[in-house]
C-alpha cells in the first residue's frame, strides 16, 4: 500500500518566529535523507519568506490571500500537486500568522481524500513578549486569534523568552497551560529547540487523548477551554475574557483575521539605509509585521528585513530569480495612503 505523506503545520501570529523553525526542521528532514516539501502562505503579493529557502527544496506559494479563507481551496489543489509532481517524503504548511488553524486541518484533511496525506504535528509558535502585552489587555481579534492557535496545537514553542522577565515567563506558562492541557510547551530563544521532540509528536495521538479523557469527564468544563480546538465543527467557542466567565461568541469561520490589513509597496529604485530604519522606527503601532527586500543607495548588496512589534533586523542576501526591491506591511486598519506616502518620499517607486 502507498505510504501517506506526513503533513506539518506551522501556526502563531505574524513575526512569532515561523520561517526560522521552518529552516530548522527543513535542515533536520534533509540531514534524515528525506525529501522535504513546502507550502508558504502569505498576506501580500509577494513571497519574501521563500527567499530564505534553498531553492533545492520545493515550494508552492499561496499569495495574496489566507489559507483559511479566500484561497483554501488553492491549498488543496496545492498539496495534490506537490505530491503528485514532487513525490516528497513530508511537507510543511507554514501558515500566515493570521490564520485560523482549524481551517487549515479541515483543508488538509479534505485534501487527504484525495492523496494519502498523514496530518502530522500541528505547531504553534508564541511571542513571549506579544502574547504577555495582549494579556494584559485581554481584549481585541489579535487576543482571541493567539488564543486559538494556542489552543489548536500539538505543541506550543513559547518563542523570545529572552525578552520577557522570569515572572511573566511563569504568568505564561500557566496561561499556555490553561488553554491547552495537553501540547507540550518548549520554551525558546531563536525557536532553538530538540527537532527531534517536533517530529516525534502525533497529533492524531493527542486528539485521541482528548477525546478519551473528555468522555471520562477529566478535564473540566471551565472558561479556560483547555479543549476547546475541536476538530468535529467549524466553530471556534471563544469566551469574552479568561476569567472563567462563560459567555460564548459564535465564530463566523473566516473572521479570525479580517481586521488584518496587508499592504505591498514596490521600489523603483535604492533608497537610503539610515532614512528607512528611521521610518521603520516610527511606525504606528497599528503595524505589528513587517518584511522585505531593499537595496541602499549606501551600502553595497542587496538586503531582506524583517520588522516584529517594534524590532527590526537586516540580512545581506542574493535573491532566488528576479525579485524587485518591496516591502511589505502588515497590521490592524492602518492608514495605507500615510505610509504610502513615507515609502515614496524616500524615493522614486511605483505602488501595488
């Protein structure tokens, strides 16, 4: 009989640490001699993440939309293709950060009716220093879409611990706990955890597991849904706070993200180095995510940068083709036309 390609998703919300994991597990599969595969989603138009894959590895990108949504039927007929064409030994969706992740599993498992597809691990990645600073608040659709990737997982990597205290490490932890009771949590720097514990885990086991211990009446009905990521229905039971109310909020299937905005801005040509940081630097706050590649008027090679809740990063690179100079930006109703403004007063570009 065929042997079933083993799926993996990668989930968090945007700038959580996706990409480095997903390098990471791509070195681990191929230093098993395997064959790996990859499907990338992106917000934008463009996909500036596959520009840190080696370009051995194949690639199917989902642009300018969400999996979970507007293009979750291109998933599937991605995934048919990628094992029809490609005949990999494992795959690794790595989901948009603003994805509804029991989408995603319902989109896999109907693709699985069509080629022998084994779903895996289901992997949230967490920013420890985001989801602290939503805790606090404890409101708003960023607030319950990390909840509900966190509750979906198989494991939870609690990601950037260096950039919180020990105490709100603790407060996190037991808020991981609280949501979900079963995953695994890895704490991490640089998502540098044991690969081997990721791709060890069967999420079919841990589902099983809930199951069992449901029907045995162990876990308890509180406000804290530490099962609430059912897999039998398309609804999300969300409650309004984590206090142990109550209150439940009928989920509408694709509103998990549609309070996030993404805008793609296009250079015609270098701009300055010193003038972008600063523009970087002075973003809104309604701007949590942001990624590209650019080339400086004052500085040689060309660059991908990554920007995440007020941190920014550059890295001299060689673009896989022909990639023109973009940025991408990423947030909640920002004022697209203010930044449109800033990007073009640092020089010529034409806009998308």
């Amino acid at each position: 009989m065929e042997q079933a390609v083993p799926v993996y998703i990668l989930s968090g919300f945007l700038g959580s640490g996706k990409t480095t994991l997903l390098q990471k597990m791509l070195s681990a599969f191929r230093a098993q001699g395997k064959r790996p595969a990859v499907v990338m989603n992106e917000l934008g138009d463009v996909n500036l993440d596959g520009q840190l894959i080696d370009a051995q590895v194949p690639t199917a990108e989902l642009l300018g939309g969400c999996i979970c949504c507007s293009i979750r039927g291109d998933l599937s007929l991605q995934l048919v293709e990628l094992v029809q064409q490609e005949a990999p030994d494992v795959i690794i969706i790595e989901a948009t950060g603003a994805a509804n992740p029991l989408d995603i599993l319902e989109g896999v498992s109907e693709t699985s009716l069509y080629v022998r597809l084994e779903l895996r691990q289901l992997i949230t990645i967490v920013d420890a220093a985001h989801l602290y600073d939503l805790y606090q608040e404890q409101r708003g659709k960023s607030y319950r879409l990390m909840q509900e990737q966190i509750r979906c997982a198989s494991i939870l990597i609690l990601n950037k611990t260096d950039r919180v205290n020990s105490e709100a490490r603790d407060l996190l932890n037991e808020l991981l706990r609280k949501w979900n009771a079963y995953a695994p949590v890895l704490p991490a720097v640089q998502c540098d955890v044991p690969i081997e514990t990721l791709l060890d885990t069967d999420i079919a086991g841990a589902q099983q597991k809930r199951q069992q211990d449901s029907l045995a009446g162990s876990i308890p009905h509180s406000g804290s849904h530490a099962n609430a990521c059912s897999h039998d229905h398309g609804e999300f039971c969300g409650c309004s706070d984590s206090s142990g109310s109550h209150e439940h909020a009928a989920h509408e299937p694709h509103d998990s993200h549609s309070h996030v905005m993404a805008y793609t801005h296009y250079f015609a040509g270098p701009v300055n180095s010193v003038d972008f940081e600063k523009l970087l630097q002075e973003l809104p706050r309604d701007i949590y995510r942001a990624k590209g590649i650019l080339t400086f008027h004052d500085t040689s090679g060309r660059f991908l940068f990554q920007y995440a809740y007020r941190e920014s990063d550059f890295m001299k690179i060689d673009p896989q083709g022909e990639v023109q100079d973009v940025a991408v930006f990423i947030g909640e109703h920002f004022e697209k036309e203010e930044i449109q403004r800033r990007l073009s007063a640092l020089g010529d570009s034409s806009v998308s």
